[in-house]
C-alpha cells in the first residue's frame, strides 16, 4: 500500500510538473518532460493527450485548468484570424499549440496539421473538445458554462464541419489517414473505428448541451437523424464475432442492389490467417474500418473500449470485447498494457501500407505497440461490465515498471517486453493515465461523469444501402 501510494504521489508530482501557463494561468499540459531525446513538438499541448489529463484533474476536483483550456480552444476553432495560407475551417482545432513570449507578451502558436510531420489533420481534436466540455459541466454542475453564445456557436461549427453533405454516402465520418492517435500513415484512413466512436459521442454531446431553439433547431435535428444512421451502422457492420466471421466466410460477391446480403463486396479470402490465428474463444469485437471492398480485421484498443463505457455497444458486445483481451492477455497486457492494436502490418503489407516507415515496424509503436496511457480505457470499460479483476490485473503489472522506466510514451514486441524504440519518457498522458486509472478504482462512481448512459435516447435508423 505504502508502495502504491508512493507512485501515485509520483505521478501527481510529474501531472503537476507538466502543467503549461497562459498569462499566469494553466491551460493544459505538455506531451513529455523528456530532456534526453529531441524535443519535437512533445513540448507543445496536445488536444488528444491533454484530455487524459484534463479527466484526471477533474475526477480529482480540480476544474480550472480545464475551464480555462476549454475557453482558449473555443477560440482557436472560432477565430478567423487565426490561420496561415493553409486555412483550415472553422470548427477544425489544433492537434497542439504552445506558448511563446514575444517583447514580454506572450502568445499562443498552433498547430492545425501544418507543422506535424507528414502534415496530418488532428480530426479527433474537434470531438475531444466536445468530450471535454460535456464531463466539465457534468463535474461542475455548471450548464450555463455550455449555454453561453459564443460556446453554443463552437458546437454549432463542429457540427457544421462533420455533418456538411459530401462525395460520400455512409453515416460514418470520412476522413484522411492519421487524423487521430494514430498519426501515421497505417491505413487507417476512411473510417476508422476511433474517430467513429468520438464522432458518436461528440453528437451525444451535441444533443445534450444545445439548447433547443431557433437557431439550433436544424442541428438538433441534424444530430438526430445522423446519431440514428450511425449507432446502427456501427452496431450492425462494424461488428465481428464467430458468427460473424462464419458469415463472411461464405460471403457471395459482386451482388447488385436491395438485396445484396454483402453489402460492401467483401471478398472473403481478404480474412487475414493472422486473425484466426490470435482471435480467442467468445471474442468479439468492432472492427478497425469498414469502406466499399474493404475490412480492416485489426482490433484498434481505443475505439473498443470507448464503445463500451458510452453505451455504443451493447452489454453482450461489451463483454466479448473484454473476452478478447482477456483471452489473448499475453498479447494486450503481457509485460505492459495495453497494445494499441492487434495485429501488426508485417513483411510487404507494412512496407505497402505504412510507406516502410521505421517507426512503425511490426510490434512497435502504433503499428501494435503497447501504449500504458490506455490503462484508464481498460479500467473504465472493466468498471462499467463488472470486471474490474482485469483492471486490477493490468494495473499490477504496469505498476512493476513504470516509474523505473520512468513513464515511457509505449513499449515494443508482441509482449510488450521492450520499452519503445523511441518513446519519450515522463509521458505525460501515461501518468495522467495511471492516475486516472486509480481514481475510478476507488471511486467506482465517478465514472458517470465521463460515460454515456445506457438510456440514450436515441433510436437506431438502417440506412437503406
Ligand atoms: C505522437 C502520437 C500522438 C500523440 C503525440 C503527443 O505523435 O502518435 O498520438 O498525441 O505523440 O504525445
């Protein structure tokens, strides 16, 4: 116990550190405070990282260093002067930003997409945001917060920006590859599985804090109908368990119109034999991508475990889905959780689809790497079916190396033995994670504030492909 308190007093103490200030107030924290490797953009805020540690803080009552990075965000996607000649729109967010002093004044520098390497756009920012500001009005208790006119217009242009109609017919969001966590090229362009369950809650959230009126009226309505087209569509499509996969595998092709049963002219012989040969006993789970002749059959962490915690998938998917990691534990878990994916792109796929990037070699990285920061997915998706004994096992295991290796950004090989070939150290969304971890362990209860009920009022609708 001494033990264990002792690394939670660490981890505070390193939270603490990262903070980042504004004209002499905290607006978010730094990616890493690793002083050996080259700095990158990891001093800079990132939107995605500072969300682990913006929950930390809050389920731990500490609100005003969210309130105040809710508010400066507000403007970085509401203000027109805030861009370059690339001129990303408005509603779009900065994967990160940072704080320069310019003849004692300071000012913020952010990054849409046009500093990151590679140039990729940070989609998931946007619905982050909206994450974000429904769990601080929940912790807070204070609507009016969200109510205010200039954040009812941010919603509105978040909205506005996923919902305007496009060359594209599926009621998932379509977007380039690396727009999330994954930064990368890993094909994991189209539809991939995490922004499609943020783009579901960031409707939710939408749904709940807009106030019905005038103005808003065609939004509401909006979010609606697309909330409906998209719970079923990821309910029905992006679903795959034994049965499933039976199906598949018997699929005919080239089938035209109403009738069609494979939709999507799945091929059946695109079933990968490595998923066969890791997929456990009454797993189940929702699949990494679903686009016209094309299944992604990796199994994307995140996205799964958020589906699980905001109601998306259904008290019996929830469970195969934590039967799959618990019944391939060395893989996810083994000597670190938790794996980002599996399984890794290997030989000439992962030289074809990540453009041989060295970063990205089979087991490391995003390319099946295992990332500790998604302990807190884990220990809420555990809390919310009743399972917390694999929080509690995960936990135990990340708790044997994670100060000695001082916080590290993720770890490589298929069971996670090594530590990341380039991670950063004194990571801060692993710390923020961690903590985040144990409070709703001890305080079970707490998770509602981030979670989405299992009443949602929402009626699933099939779109007649
Ligand atoms: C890397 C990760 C990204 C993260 C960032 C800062 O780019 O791929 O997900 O947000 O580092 O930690």
């Amino acid at each position: 116990m001494a033990q264990e308190n002792e690394l939670l007093n660490e981890a505070w103490n390193l939270l603490n550190k990262s903070i980042v200030n504004f004209n002499g107030k905290p607006v978010g924290t730094v990616a890493a405070q690793d002083k050996e490797l080259d700095h990158l953009n990891y001093d800079q805020v990132f939107v995605r990282d500072f969300t682990v540690s913006a929950f930390a803080f809050m389920l731990n009552g500490e609100t005003e260093i969210v309130k105040n990075f809710l508010e400066l965000t507000l403007k970085l996607h509401t203000t027109e002067e805030r861009l370059n000649w690339l001129k990303a729109p408005l509603g779009s967010m900065p994967a990160s930003f940072k704080v320069e002093s310019e003849n004692g004044k300071e000012k913020i520098i952010a990054d849409y997409g046009e500093h990151a390497i590679a140039r990729v756009t940070p989609v998931d920012s946007s619905l982050w945001w909206l994450w974000l500001l429904r769990t601080y009005v929940r912790v807070t208790n204070d609507s009016d917060f969200a109510r205010k006119p200039d954040f009812q217009k941010g919603i509105r242009l978040i909205l506005k920006l996923c919902l305007t109609a496009r060359f594209d017919m599926f009621p998932t969001l379509l977007v380039p590859d690396g727009s999330f966590m994954i930064d990368r090229r890993m094909e994991v362009h189209g539809y991939p599985l995490e922004i499609q369950v943020l783009f579901y809650i960031g409707l939710i959230t939408a749904k709940e804090l807009l106030i019905p009126n005038e103005e808003n009226e065609k939004y509401i309505n909006a979010v609606d109908e697309r909330l409906g087209h998209l719970i079923h569509h990821l309910r029905e499509y992006y679903w795959l368990d034994l049965d499933r996969l039976n199906e598949i595998y018997r699929y005919k092709v080239e089938e035209f119109g109403k009738t069609a049963s494979n939709k999507f002219n799945i091929y059946p012989d695109s079933i990968p034999q490595v998923l066969l040969d890791w997929l456990p006993e009454g797993a189940g789970f929702f699949l990494g991508n679903l686009s016209p002749g094309r299944i992604d059959f990796r199994f994307f962490t995140a996205g799964n475990m958020y589906s699980i915690f905001t109601s998306l998938a259904s008290n019996d998917q929830s469970k195969s889905i934590l039967n799959t990691i618990d019944g391939a534990w060395d893989r996810f878990v083994g000597f670190m959780p938790l794996k980002v994916c599996i399984y890794a792109l290997e030989g000439e796929a992962w030289r074809l689809s990540t453009g041989a990037d060295r970063k990205n070699i089979p087991w490391s990285y995003h390319n099946a790497g295992s990332w500790p920061f998604l302990i807190w997915t884990l220990t809420a998706a555990s809390i919310r079916i009743g399972r917390e004994d694999l929080a509690i096992k995960a936990i135990e295991v990340l708790e044997k190396r994670i100060s000695k290796d001082n916080w590290r950004e993720y770890y490589d090989g298929k069971n996670n033995r090594f530590k990341g070939k380039e991670a950063r150290q004194f990571q801060t969304w692993t710390i923020a994670g961690y903590i985040l971890a144990k409070t709703l362990l001890k305080y079970p209860e707490k998770l509602s504030l981030i979670s989405i009920d299992e009443n949602i009022d929402v009626v699933p609708q099939e779109v007649k492909y």
